[in-house]
C-alpha cells in the first residue's frame, strides 16, 4: 500500500493480548510456581489458547452456548500443565488466571496509543469484557483509549469477519478507514481481508503468514506506529 492512502485513516483499532499487552508477563509468576519452567509453561498456554479459539469458531460457528475466552484460557492453561507434566495445585492455577487481569503492558503502548489521538483509539479482543475492563484500568491505558469491543459479541473468535464487523458497526466507518494493528500476523490478515488498513507489530521478526494478503505495513515496535502514521498523513 502507497504511503498516501493512509492518509484516509480515521481511526485506529488495536488487538489487546500480545500488542499491547504483553503476554507473557505472567513469565515471573510462572517461575515462581514452576521453577525452571515457567518460560515454557507461558509459551504452550499461548499456543494452546489460540488454537482453542480458532477451533471453538470452527466447531460452533454460530455460537451457540459458545465457551468464551476466559474459559478457553483456563483450558489451555489445564493442557499446558499437563503437557509440560507439572502437577500445579488449584491455587496455583488460579493464580495464574487471575495473572491475565494484571498483564503488563508494553512500554511504548501508552506513548503510542497518545501520540494517535485525537483519533479514536479502540481495542478489539478475543477478551471478555470482564477480563479486559480491569486489565485496560489498571495498567493505566484507559486514559488513552476510547472504548474496548469484545468477541462476545459477535459470537465467534477472531479472524471471523464478524468480529472486525463490530468494529466499523461502532465507529460508523468504511473498513479502509480504519487502521487495525496487531503483533499477531494471522490477526493482521484477517483484518486485512475484511477490508482494514492494517499494521502488524513484528517483534520477533518472523516471516510473514502464507494464509491471506499481507498486512499493508509490517513494523517493528508499536513506537513505530505514529511517526509512519505523521509522515504519511502530514500531521503535526
């Protein structure tokens, strides 16, 4: 995508668990319970949390009595466990779930999502409300966030289209129009074949998915976001 249709952008919709949020956060506690294993625990819950979501959408597409992401976090939590076989008291289970309320966010989130405004800056998540209105106050971000848009509802997990729906239903604007970022690529395309300008955040400098076209603009850092979006676009 050329430089000047940015320029169209007017507003911004980011994913929340690994973009500005940092998932695994809950590396520190992990340790503690697990020593040794903590790292590895963090990676398989992620992994399996993801796949849970993706394979919830494709086994009940309607969503009828559909498990939201809290559930599917404790599941994959359960299997990480007991794939890595580590016997964690229930205790120690919950301690970690209740970790994904206090995640920490990314440094550059809060500098990022302010030097964005004054466009409207939402999150969209696979999160519950319940999961995400603690997680969006207590790490401080609400102060530069317009409004959280869960999954729940639309019903179904993301990359449905139903999902990034939601987003252009609230903010009342053409797909284009909107720039969605994320550091999940698969995320990313998604977004992308529903229509958004989108941003992925590569941390890790991985290839980019085979699954759909590219995301239209692919950074390093969500610090990154704002000087491309100014010198795009011209704002000062």
């Amino acid at each position: 995508m050329s430089p000047t249709s940015f320029r169209s952008i007017e507003a911004f919709v980011f994913d929340a668990y690994g973009t500005l949020f940092d998932v695994h956060s809950v590396v520190a506690l992990a340790e503690a319970l697990v020593p040794d294993r903590g790292s590895a625990l963090s990676q398989l819950w992620r992994t399996k949390q993801l796949e849970y979501t993706w394979l919830a959408s494709l086994m009940n597409p309607e969503g009828a009595g559909r498990d939201d992401f809290a559930v599917l976090t404790a599941r994959a939590l359960d299997y990480a466990l007991a794939s890595l076989g580590i016997d964690l008291e229930d205790a120690g289970r919950t301690r970690l779930r209740d970790a994904y309320l206090r995640l920490s966010p990314f440094p550059d989130a809060a500098p990022a999502l302010s030097a964005l405004a004054p466009s409207p800056r939402w999150i969209l998540s696979n999160g519950t409300r319940a999961m995400l209105e603690p997680l969006v106050r207590e790490s401080g971000l609400a102060a530069h966030l317009d409004g959280v848009l869960s999954v729940d509802a639309a019903g179904i997990f993301k990359p449905s289209p139903r999902v990034y729906q939601l987003a252009a239903d609230r903010l009342q604007l053409p797909p284009s129009r909107i720039g969605f970022v994320s550091s999940n690529c698969w995320d990313a395309i998604g977004a992308k074949a529903f229509g958004f300008t989108t941003f992925w955040i590569n941390r890790l400098q991985a290839p980019v998915d085979r699954h759909g076209t590219p995301p239209d603009r692919i950074i390093g850092t969500l610090a990154d976001l704002p000087p491309l979006v100014k010198a795009c676009t011209g704002r000062r």
